[in-house]
C-alpha cells in the first residue's frame, strides 16, 4: 500500500521528464537518475573519496577490522529479523547467536569471535525482504548521497534506516559521529571497487545500474536467482516494442 | 637492483614453465580455477614489483597465466548478444581483441586490490559427463559476508574455459551487454569497436576521465 502510494508520487513528480526514446524498461527515469549520478558523483570526488582515503591510510588495517565488526554486529540484530521475516528461521537464529556472541565475548562487537564459530555472517535488509514477499524491484532509481537503488530497495532503506539501533543512540551527537565513521569505513571499503568501475565501464552509470539490478537479484535468492528468460530473447521482446513503428 | 629484478623474472620465469607441463584436458574444472587461482596470488606475493604498482608487469603475468583458460570468443559474443550476429568475422575478431583487453584491465585492477584474502575452493557440483559447469569459489573476509565467485566453464578440445565470471551475483557478461547494446544502436559495430579501443587506451596507470554523457 505504502509503495502504491509512494509509486504514484514519484510517477507523479517524474512525468514531466519521461520523453526520450529508446529508454530502458527499467530505467524510466533515467535522465533524472542521471542528474542525481553527477551530483553524487562530485559529492564522492569533493569529499566521501578523499576522507576515506585518508582514513585508510591513517588508520590501520586491523583497527578497522575492528570498526568495521563493530558496526557489523550492529547490523545483524535486524538481519536476524529479516531472516526471519523471510521464514528463515535457522539462519535468523544464528545471526542472533552471532549477536549475542558477538556482543558479550567479542567485546561489543570488535571482535567477529561468531565467525570462528561457525555463525557465517548474512547480508538482508527490508529490501531483500519485500523481494522475497514477491514485490518486483519497480523503477531502478539514484537516491541523493545513497546511490543505487529502485523502488522496493528504497522503500526498504527507509526502514532499515529508521530501525537501525544506531538511531536510539543519544546524545545526537554522538549519534551522527558514529554514522559518520560507518560511512566513512563502508567508503573505505569500496575503494577498491569503485576504482575497478572506473577501468571496467565505458558508461559507468549503466555498468553500475545493471550491476546493482543484478547483485540485489542475486541477493533477493540469496544467491541462487531462478534463471532468467534467454538474454536474446528478453532484449529482442524490448527491441522489438521499441521498434516496430518503423 | 637490475640484479633483484632479473633475478625476480628468472624466478618467474622458472614458477611459470614449472607449472605449464599440466595437461590441460586432464585437470577438472574445479582444480583448475584452484590450481590458477593460487599459482597467481602466490606469484603476486613474491613479485615486488607487482605489489608496488607496476601494472605492466601484472598485465603479463595475467597474460600467461589466466588468459589461455579463457573463451574470449563465447565471452564477446555473449555480451553482445544479437548484434554478434550482424557482425562481420573482421568486426567480430576486432571486437574480441579490444574486449580481451579491457577485461584484462579489469581484471588486473581486481588482483591489484588483492590483500591476502583467504580463499574457499567449493566442491564442484556436476556429473563427469557434463561440458558445462560452475566452479564456485568465495572470498573470505574478516567482518563482511563473503564474496561468492562463479565461474561458467565449458568443455571444449583444448580442456576447459571459462565464458563468464560471476562476482557476488553479477555477471560480467551481462553486465556489458546493455552498455554494448546501447553503443551499437547509437553508433554501429564499428562505432562500439572505436569506442572500446579509445577506453583501452587511456592508459594503464591513469583511470580515463569519466566520458562526458551527451
């Protein structure tokens, strides 16, 4: 209903710039996607880059080992929930024993003693969540600063935002400065892939979009997505709307 | 230090013939990917020059070692989709050569990030008389889900290939095929040709300028 809702909005606010031709099925929006890709784009330039760069070299490996742990035992309590959500109470259970491991012997969470255990870590959200409900992906849309994302996925950070623990933290400046180091440490991760990006793309807007399209795809199955229509076939069927007045 | 480094390539030089004489057609696809996988992390751990940056050096070691058990032929194709079939065999022997090379690229950007990850060889799920599998391999590290690699393998007369690598879901192969796509519809074959050429030649230490999108 919520998604109904939102659809229609966004339909509503994005009409105006719906014209061109040969635009891909998924991709409705994509000159307004695109806007927000350049902005984003300068906004990562300008300063995400630099100051996880800098906080890659500052820091050492094995603290932010630590730091990355330590968010990431934040994040499996709703993992867990989500799994469970999904019915996957086995693995549910054990991101909780993650957690709970995690938390105590692993002193807060720096320490990911739960892997050595045998708890492997997951990787859901809301997202994957209404994926595995049914719900399609919708339009694929580039949120502002958040990056990749589509109808179902944004929806679903919304809740994964709004429920994240890190929001309880008080005083709230406490509570932003460790947002910020979370996204400075996910920055710094990505270094690696963002630099590949760059060498592997001719258009890095549509490499990343087909890539995200198919990595939460991948995710929503957890790795086993039922096998798609033949590429040639599903194109052709495309192709061939886009062509046929002629 | 001329010394150190010819001394390095002889190493090399020496790891490499040493491995080489494994009859291809005998060795099964999963310890194949195994068997590479290993022989070229451990070579870019002791190669200094290839852990201070030095692309050109990592390119060839790609170059002799992972590039023979490729298909670049089925991978073009595969990306391309039907427009493989409007091409020309000249076009199409263009367009694997500057495609073989920008996977290169790609590829030794991903080695170049590589920071002594373990590795999980998964058992290989097929019967014997299969000519078309998926190895599985995942990365494992500390903190973070592991990264899961596919590779799709087929059997052909000079032991097995692979025609697509899957990296955490995404399929390189697919992933090109829209980017291509759009390309050809804009510009032709020969356009895409001209365009995956400029991209290769930006240089191998500096990343192009992103494309300005008109």
């Amino acid at each position: 209903m919520t998604a109904r809702i939102a659809a229609a909005a966004l339909v509503a606010v994005l009409a105006g710039c719906a014209s061109t031709a040969q635009r891909d099925p998924r991709d409705p929006f994509e000159p307004l996607n695109r806007g927000i890709y350049r902005f984003n784009d300068k906004v990562d330039v300008a300063i995400a880059q630099p100051v996880a760069r800098t906080y890659r070299r500052a820091v050492p490996g094995e603290i932010r080992d630590r730091v990355r742990n330590f968010f990431g035992n934040i994040g499996d309590f709703f993992i867990g929930v989500n799994n469970f959500l999904q019915g996957k109470f086995e693995d549910g259970v054990s991101d909780w024993a993650r957690v709970a491991f995690n938390t105590t012997v692993g002193l807060l969470g720096i320490h990911d003693v739960a892997t050595d255990m045998g708890y492997e870590k997951h990787n859901e959200d809301f997202g994957q969540t209404f994926g595995r409900w049914g719900a399609g992906p919708g339009p694929y849309l580039v949120l502002p600063l958040l990056g990749s994302s589509d109808l179902r996925d944004g929806i679903g950070t919304g809740i994964d935002v709004y429920t994240d623990p890190l929001g309880e933290v008080r005083p709230y400046h406490l509570q932003y400065g460790l947002w910020a180091v979370r996204f400075t440490q996910l920055r710094a991760d990505l270094l690696d892939a963002s630099r590949i990006l760059e060498e592997a793309a001719l258009d890095k807007y549509v490499f990343q979009r087909d890539a995200y399209l198919q990595r939460r795809r991948s995710l929503v199955y957890d790795g086993h997505p039922p096998r798609e229509k033949e590429p040639d076939e599903d194109k052709g069927a495309d192709d061939d709307k886009d062509k046929k007045p002629r | 230090m001329t010394k150190i480094r010819s001394l390095a390539s002889v190493a090399l030089l020496g790891v490499l013939v040493g491995v080489a004489p494994v009859r291809a057609q005998e060795v099964s696809p999963d310890q194949l990917v195994k068997t590479v996988t290993l022989d070229v992390v451990d070579l870019i751990a002791k190669d200094k020059e290839i852990r201070a940056g030095n692309r050109a050096k990592l390119v060839e070691l790609i170059d002799a070692k992972v590039l023979p058990h490729f298909n670049f032929n089925a991978m073009t194709a595969l990306a391309l989709g039907q427009s493989w079939n409007k091409a020309t065999p000249e076009q199409k022997k263009r367009l694997t050569e500057e495609f073989r090379t920008l996977l290169v690229r790609t590829y030794a950007s991903a080695l170049a990030a590589y920071s002594e990850q373990k590795f999980d060889f998964r058992p290989l799920r097929a019967k014997p008389t299969d000519t078309d599998v998926t190895v599985q391999v995942r990365v494992l590290q500390p903190g973070t889900q592991p990264v899961p690699i596919d590779y799709s393998m087929e059997k052909t007369a000079s032991g097995w290939k692979v025609y697509d690598v899957m990296v955490g879901g995404v399929s390189l192969v697919a992933n090109y095929r829209t980017e291509f796509n759009n390309v050809v519809r804009e510009s032709g074959i020969d356009g895409l040709v001209k365009n995956l050429n400029a991209k290769n030649r930006g240089g191998l230490e500096a990343p192009a300028a992103p494309a300005a999108k008109k």
